[in-house]
C-alpha cells in the first residue's frame, strides 16, 4: 500500500467516525507481518493524526502464524497493538487447508509463533475456520489452544463451504462438547473466551445485540485495499475483483453499489421476522450472509442453524454455571421458552477462511 492510500484511508475513518464512538484499525492480508516497515509508517502516522487517543483508536493484526520475531514482538507491544492469528487447529487439522507454496503444511511452525506469542501477548486471539471435514474436530481444537496457553479463541464457520443437512444435524453435540469445556474451565477458576460460546452468553445477558454490535458494514464498517479501493467489510475484498467494490479513497463512495447484492422484500427471511432468537441472532451480518446465500440481507440454512446451535449451547452452559453456584444474574426472560431444552452439558471463515489469507 502506498504512504498515500494509507493517509487517504486514516483520514477516512477519522472523519467519518463520530466523536463518541472507537475507531477499531487493523492490518490484514496476505501476510501483514511480511510488510512491516509498512506497517511502522502507518501507525506512526496513526499516533501522529490530531484526533488519536490510544483508548480510543485500538489497533490490531492478523497474522497466520508463519511470520514472527523479536522484532515483530517489540514492536507490536510498544504500539499496544494487539494480534490475533489464525490457526484452525492442531497441525494435523490446520494442514488440511494452510500450506506452503511447497505443498508443506504450516501447523507446526504456528504452533511455535503460538508459544512464542503468548508468553508475549497474554490477550493473544486466535482464530480457528471451520469447515466440513473439520467441524467435529472443534473441542479437540479448543483443548489444544488451551494447552498452548490460549484465552481467546475464536471459531468461525466458513459459510461458503458445501455444507449439508447432515453437518447441521451435528453442530448441537459439536457446540455442546466446546459449551461443556467452557463450563469447566470456567468452574477450575481459569476462564476462556470461546465464541461461539462466551459471546452469546454476553449476549443472553444483555437481552440481546446492541446497535454497535451489528453490522455496520459500508456505513461504519470500510476495508482499504493497496490500490484504495474501498470495501464495506475484508472478508468481501476477495482477490481484488470489483464485486463489492463501493469507491476508492481518492474519488469517494458510491453506497448504492451495495444494493446489488440485496434481496427484495425486507432485511429478513419470513421465518427469521418470527424466530424467537432474533435478537440474539447474527442474521445482520452482512457478509457471512453473503458467503452463506449470496444476499447481505438473507440468511442461508447453514447460518441459521449455526447460530440457533450455538445459542442453545451457551444457554445450557449458562444454566449450568447457574446450578453449580456461580453468581450470575438471570437477565434471559422469555429467552428459555423460545430455546427449550438445549443440550445436555453434564456428558463429558476459504473466503472466510480468515483475514490474513493463507500460509502460502
């Protein structure tokens, strides 16, 4: 990216952001760590604009583990700029898709950037995409970032995969397993952020997403590619093409681009305007609505039953902690007749396929 897109683009998001509200920045690719005298400038000109205020203005990067150093490290903690990496499981589950040119799997040396990174950066994120072949991988997936000393894990679908009516029929017993690790780590005093599990609770609790959690994409969600071109989320700049394309930096937007991809009639489907689990639902997120069914404002059947599995899931995790004494304050109201029984806890994004790209 030249110096020049990059101040076009800080100059966007600081304008456009109201003065009440975070700026949320952050490096993806292809590999960011691969260009970071890039990244240096950038920030720097990032703490150098009249508006920045460190707690207002959190950076992040993206990284898929195969870049790291000394370097690397003193850098990102001098900035505060915190790191997340994406990982989709233990090295026999995350070389099925992340390899080298060479063919050769990466998982190995993630695990390693992993161990490093964590010693470094205790709220190191990482980010495991799950598909098909490895959906039942998930609890083996989340043991095994905890054993490298990972807190926040996050765990993400890649809508656009093949998925089937029979992956669906899984993904309560997959949910329930990762619920039934959270609850006991929970229990054993060392609590682990897990989504899909921990969010919804969050999001139980406060009856619901609130208006800035949703999204907002092409409004108060931008992505700049090195050309300036501007995208109304990551996920949807793909390879470059001018699909989702809503502007550039230097001539401005044109929102009305996004309509191409809206479906007629309303911003949901008739069945999700009369779920119960509405509010607690992801049915406005825009691009894994589009991975899922080619429409910003259409959830595909995948999407929907991803998201009813893992509300039940932290439901039942939810209650669980509840019966074992923990002090939560029951915030769920009508919530437990619309979800009904759950799953039993006592039993022991590829397009999405992340920000950062792949190994290669």
């Amino acid at each position: 990216m030249p110096d020049e897109v990059a101040e076009r683009a800080i100059d966007f998001a600081f304008r456009r952001t109201p003065a009440s509200e975070p700026i949320e920045i952050g490096f993806f690719g292809g590999e960011p760590l691969l260009a970071l005298p890039l990244i240096r400038r950038i920030t720097g000109r990032i703490e150098d604009h009249p508006a920045f205020d460190r707690e207002r203005v959190p950076l992040t990067v993206v990284s898929n583990g195969t870049v790291f150093t000394d370097e690397v490290a003193a850098f990102l903690a001098e900035h505060e700029i915190i790191l997340g990496i994406s990982c989709d499981g233990p090295p026999d589950v995350h070389d099925r898709h992340r390899v080298f040119a060479n063919g050769r799997g990466s998982g190995r040396r993630v695990e390693s950037t992993i161990r490093r990174a964590v010693e470094a950066f205790p709220r190191l994120m990482v980010n495991a995409v799950y598909g098909p072949d490895s959906l039942a991988d998930l609890p083996r997936t989340v043991e095994y970032f905890s054993s490298l000393g990972v807190r926040r894990i996050y765990l993400t679908p890649d809508f656009s995969a093949p998925w089937t009516e029979g992956d669906a029929a899984t993904l309560d017993a997959v949910y329930g397993a990762v619920a039934n690790l959270y609850r006991g780590y929970y229990l054993r005093g060392d609590p682990h952020f897990i989504s899909p599990i921990d969010g919804k609770v969050a999001v139980i609790l406060r009856g619901g997403y609130q208006p800035l959690e949703r999204c907002h994409m092409g409004h108060g969600e931008f992505a700049f590619t090195p050309a300036g071109d501007v995208y109304p989320c990551e996920r949807l700049v793909g390879d470059g093409g001018t699909e989702h394309r809503i502007g550039n930096v230097f001539d401005g937007l044109d929102v009305s681009r996004m309509l191409c991809h809206r479906a007629p009639g309303g911003d949901l489907r008739p069945e999700c305007a009369a779920c119960g689990l509405r509010d607690h639902c992801m049915h406005w997120c825009g691009c894994s609505n589009y991975f899922s069914s080619g429409r910003y404002n259409r959830v595909g059947a995948f999407l929907c039953a991803s998201e009813q599995a893992s509300i039940r899931a932290a439901f039942g995790a939810f209650r669980a902690l509840d019966a074992a004494g923990i002090p939560l304050v029951d915030h769920l109201g009508g919530l437990s007749s619309a979800l009904g029984p759950g799953p039993d806890l006592r039993a022991g994004d590829r397009t999405a396929h992340d920000q950062s790209g792949g190994a290669g």
